[in-house]
C-alpha cells in the first residue's frame, strides 16, 4: 500500500469568515475556520470548516457537526439536521498496525475500479451492504497506510425501508426526494474530505 504518487490539494477560493472559533478536533485544541468557497464556474457558494491538528488537516461542510472519540482514533461528521428514515455519517478511523487489524472490514467486496488517492497515496476502495426487513446498512470506503498506521474513511447510510411502511404516496415521494437530497449532500461532504484530507507530519 505504500505506494507514493503526486498528490495536490484542489484549488478553491476561500475567504476566511470573520469569525474563527476553537475547537477541539482529535482531542486537542485547534483552531477551526470558517472558510466560505466557490467552486470554479459555478458561482455557488458553501461554507465550510478545516479541522487541523499536529498530525493532519482536512477541510468539512459547515453543515455537519464533528465530534470526537477513543482519543482521538476515531472521527465522525454527522449532518446537522438527521431525517426519522435514515442517517449518513462520515467515519474516519485511525489504526495501529502493531495492535490492531488493518484488513477490509469483514463482509465487504474490493471496489478494484475506484483509483482514488487520499494524501498522496493510493487508496484501497470498498462496499458493503447489510439489509434486513426493517434496516439496511449501506458503507462506502478507503482504507490508507501511513507510517505505523492504518486510516479507514467511510460514507455510512443506516435507513428503514419507510416505503414498506403505510404512507400516503405524496410522502413516500417527498422522502423520496429528500433521501435523495440528503444523500448527494453526504457524498459531496465526503469528497470534500477525502480530496482535502492531508499529513502534516512525514511517516
């Protein structure tokens, strides 16, 4: 998995909000900026955040709220706003190859046709599925090396399948429309930070 290739962050035109708040990100106090960012062409504009600490950087969509875990080892941004059917989270995962497993998860098929790099290097692409008749468990992820540890980034969609369930049919296609908005509104996020997600520290 060590496989070094040339890697630059995207461009993006960022503009530092007056407000800049500190915040604890991997257990430790950092600052956390507001940044506001046009992509090129588009004119829209989306406010978004950067969680840096001593050992990396990424930026995130404003519209998630990051919490931390296990001392840091574990990351995850959840959207502000959460729908009673379903809920995205965006997992990052630090590993220590000494003590622990940095295999793909169990029950999860090789994605061999994603080429994805995060932070310069090649990145191990995975899914999976889990359904059952009242909740599916729908993952997405990339899984690096880097020094003594292994990094697991996933896109996880927990639902229920609400169109089992008696509604009228104008709900069934409003949530059918909001699932779908809210799930382009995760994968964006996750791009986000998997294209911006970088070491500060060599390995």
């Amino acid at each position: 998995m060590n496989i070094f290739l040339f890697w630059q962050l995207p461009s993006w035109i960022c503009i530092a909000l007056a407000l800049t708040t500190t915040t604890g990100c991997a257990n430790k106090i950092e600052k956390t900026v507001l940044l506001s960012s046009t992509a090129p062409g588009s004119g829209a504009q989306s406010k978004n955040a950067e969680c840096r600490t001593s050992e990396f950087a990424f930026r995130y969509s404003a519209d998630f709220k990051l919490s931390v875990a296990d001392h840091g080892a574990l990351i995850r941004l959840l959207p502000r706003s959460q729908s009673a059917y379903w809920e995205d989270a965006i997992i990052i995962r630090k590993r220590n190859k000494k003590t622990e497993e940095c295999d793909l998860p169990q029950n999860s098929q090789p994605e061999n046709r994603d080429r994805r790099n995060i932070a310069g290097q090649r990145a191990y692409a995975y899914s999976s599925e889990d359904a059952a008749m009242n909740r599916y468990i729908r993952t997405k992820g990339y899984m690096i090396e880097h020094g003594d540890y292994c990094w697991d980034f996933q896109i996880v969609r927990k639902g229920k399948p609400y169109r089992k369930f008696d509604l009228p049919e104008n709900e069934l296609k409003r949530l059918d429309a909001q699932s779908d908005r809210d799930s382009k509104a995760a994968n964006a996020a996750f791009k986000l930070i998997l294209d911006s997600f970088v070491f500060l520290r060599p390995q």
